[in-house]
C-alpha cells in the first residue's frame, strides 16, 4: 500500500507543480490546481504576491521549499490559490519525511477544502499506519467519492489518470476494510478489500490481502474457497518479501482453518503452489471433508478412547462437558467437581478474553483461543491489584488455578441469514440421552482463583493431545 501511496500521491503532485509552474504573469488568469473540485480560473492580481508564491513554489529543496510556502501563506493568509499551495506545503513536508508536518498541512488543508482527495488519502494511510482504523475509516469514506469524482489533471494520460485513480481507491478501500474487520463486520471487509484487490499494483500487497482472507474464513458462515485461496496468497506473498515470521504465522492460520474445512492438511501444499500462478480464486476447489459426527455422538467416542477420566486431555475434558452428552458429562464433572484446575500456566497460557479485579473470562483450549471464545470464567479469591489486571487478547502469564464449581453447555454459533445478520442455530435432532440445543462448547466456572505460588488442591489435568475430532462446526 506505501508504494501506492507514494506513486499516487508523487503524481499529483507532479502534475501540479507542473501546471503551477506554467501559471500567467501576475494580473492574468491562472488555472488552479485542486484535486478535488474542477478546476477554476483563478488570479493572482498583487504581483509582489505573485513573485512570493512562484518562488516558493519554484524551490527544489523540500524543507527550503516548504519554509517559502509558509512564508507566503503568513503573508497572503486569504490568497486565492490558498488550497494550491498547502497542497504543495504538504507534498514538500512529505519529501521531506516530516510527517507530523505533513499531517498538519493536511489538516489545515480539509479546512480549506473538505474533500481535498490528497489531503484524504494521506491522513487514511497515517491513520492506518497507526492502528487508527475508525479515523482511517472516516476520511476513507469522503476520499472514495473524491477520488471517483476528482477531474482529470492537464497532461496527464487516460491510462495515468485511472492508475491514479485506482491507487487512491486503494488506500480508501484499505482502510474502510480494515476498520469492518475490526469491528467484525465481515461483508463490508470483503467487499472494501476486494475492491482494493482487484487493482492490479495492490494483487500483490499483503496488507490487504491477508485481512481480505481473514474476512472470509472468519464469517458466519465462513467461504473457505475464497479464504483459502487469499490465505495461500498471503503464505506466497510473506514468503516473496523475505518475511518468515509473518509467512509462518499466516501459514498455521490457513492451516488451521484448511483442516476445519478438508478434514486434515493432505493437499495444502499443493493448494499454495496453485496459487502462487492462478490470477483468481476461482481455479480453486477443495474438497470439503464429509460430514462429522454431532458433539453428542463424539463425546462417546472420546470416552471409549478414555476409560480413566484422570488421564483424559483438558480439551476433551471441556469439549464433552459442553457436548450435550448428559451421561458423559455427569462422568466427566464427578471428576472435576471441587478440585483445583490449573487453567492457565506458562507452557500452556491461557487467552485474556475480558477482565476485571474480580473475575476473568479466558479461552483455555487451542481452538477457542483461536476463536477468542471464552471457556472459563475464574473468579478470583482476592481481588486483584489494577496493575495485575491483565488487557484482552493478552495470553496470560504466570500460573492460575481455581476450583471447578459449576458449568454450563453452550448452544451452537448462529448461522449468518440471506440478509447478513445472524439468526441462532436450530436445535439438532440429538440420540437420546442428548441435550437440545447443545454442542457450541462450554462455560466452565472456577472459584477461588490464585496465581503464581498457587498450588492445585488435587492432580493437575493432563496436557497431552486431545482426542483428534471434527464436530458439526468443524473443530
């Protein structure tokens, strides 16, 4: 996205400065040269005012440039060509790497000219750069409609025109996707980081491409096709721009997700080697794993596989108290019932969901914290210190333990409707023996909760592997 950036905003103000360069004598009518408005007919009738805006503008060095256009605007606060030069006040701080500068020139600049398309798409690249996506989101949103309207500069080509134009679309779209993934809104991402992916320069730019596949595979119902191809493209990409840690973060998300779909990893090599040649996701057909057993009917299987419930993975411990299955349930809780669960330890840290002095919300097992979906709910014994509270989404240090007291089967993720919303999930047609409504995982609730010097009143669960499973939602 900053090559684009850079080429968008380098040729507007070529273009400007060109134009500017060329403007009449002083007294005659000159062109002005804002990006976001048609151009007017514009005079600069004092000609010692005309002689101060031409050699500000005129000068090669940025910061010496930059001192001459706020000279001029001190001196000519109400000029005529008042947007024109804090256009080329802003393109001089950016030549010259002075982006708090930059950022004030374009802000003076809005004042100015409200949908100022440079002005607009310089404070959404900052403003993303800076993790500022509702800021970001919010110039993005006047930039789209000024970049599609904006007039085409003088001598400039129809081919340059619309590759300006589509950089510009770029970065707004960019920003607008990213604060919908944010905010989960998933449909808007797809279509804002689909958009930006479709201009050629930006197939190839990572920073949307890997947010436009986590835009689909996060959905509900999540589109594994087009997720996965854009993840594969991502891996590539990583991979092309010699950065391991992001290539292999990517790659266990994709993986992760490739084996909820297809049922195992058979394949996915292949499927990022298609894609580091195919020009679209539509080459692309994985074949989906078959049907999986419901909660309920898993469940017996993990207890066959388990007889001694002490020596029972704490995954499958969780996964079969939320499974619907009343019988296993009851067997598994006579287990767990009043002992001492170390659910979170530096080997094995749990995932901060929400948290407050008195309690927590945690995702404990690998698939929940994949999700961000809390399991546990620990309430703490004391309180904690503000300084030991921990922050969402941290994984939480140290060692903690509460007292299994109670739990509570959770009913199955809402399946997303024709018309984007969510609507709950039907309750399955479960064997007998088997709770309705059930199978969307667990709340497990500890009390007592302790960190660090804490001791488990009882044996600690076991952290071996779970029992291998697909469930209906694909875990």
């Amino acid at each position: 996205m900053k090559k684009l950036l850079v080429t968008s905003m380098l040729a507007l103000a070529a273009y400007g400065y060109a134009q500017d360069s060329q403007s009449a004598q002083p007294g005659q009518t000159t062109t002005g040269q804002s990006t976001s408005a048609q151009p007017q007919q514009k005079t600069i009738k004092d000609p010692a005012e005309y002689n101060a805006y031409m050699s500000a503008i005129s000068a090669t060095d940025p910061n010496a440039k930059a001192q001459g256009l706020e000279a001029f605007l001190q001196t000519y606060p109400n000029t005529v060509v008042k947007e024109e030069t804090l256009e080329q006040l802003m393109a001089a701080y950016q030549a010259a790497n002075n982006a708090a500068k930059m950022t004030d020139a374009a802000n003076r600049l809005l004042q100015v000219n409200p949908n100022n398309v440079r002005a607009l798409a310089l404070l959404t690249y900052g403003a993303r750069a800076q993790g500022n996506f509702s800021q970001a989101a919010s110039f993005a949103q006047r930039g789209l409609p000024a970049a599609e309207s904006m007039p085409h500069p003088q001598g400039m080509s129809d081919a340059d025109y619309i590759k300006l134009q589509n950089g510009l679309k770029v970065i707004f779209n960019g920003a607008i996707g990213m604060y919908a993934l944010q905010n989960k809104d998933f449909q808007t991402a797809q279509k804002a980081f689909s958009a930006a992916a479709s201009v050629p320069e930006d197939a190839t730019n990572l920073q949307d491409i890997y947010p436009l596949a986590t835009s689909y595979l996060q959905a509900n119902p999540p589109d594994y096709q087009n997720g996965l191809c854009y993840s594969a493209k991502a891996v590539d990409l990583a991979q092309a721009q010699g950065n391991a840690q992001a290539q292999q973060q990517i790659d266990k998300f994709a993986q992760y997700y490739y084996k909820k779909y297809h049922g195992s990893l058979d394949g996915w090599d292949q499927v990022k080697q298609q894609m580091q040649s195919a020009t679209s996701c539509s080459a692309l057909n994985i074949t989906p794993a078959p049907p999986p057993p419901t909660p309920c009917e898993f469940a017996d299987t993990i207890m066959k596989q388990n007889p001694d419930v002490s020596q029972m993975a704490y995954g499958d411990w969780l996964f079969v108290l939320g499974s619907g299955n009343q019988k296993d349930a009851d067997q598994v809780w006579a287990f767990l019932n009043g002992k001492g669960i170390p659910v979170s330890s530096p080997e094995h840290p749990a995932k901060v969901i929400s948290a407050t002095p008195e309690e927590l919300q945690l995702a404990t097992t690998d698939d929940d914290i994949q999700e961000s979906k809390a399991d546990v709910t620990l309430k703490m014994a004391t309180p904690l210190k503000a300084a030991q509270v921990p922050k969402p989404t941290a994984s939480l240090p140290g060692t903690w333990v509460g007292k299994a007291t109670s739990y509570t089967p959770l009913p199955p993720a809402p399946t997303a409707n024709q018309g984007g919303g969510a609507t709950p999930a039907q309750p399955q047609n479960q064997p007998a023996g088997c709770l309705p409504n059930t199978g969307g995982g667990v709340m497990l609730t500890l009390t007592e909760g302790t960190i660090k010097g804490a001791t488990a009143t009882h044996k600690p669960p076991v952290r071996h592997a779970p029992t291998k499973r697909r469930t209906a939602s694909g875990n």
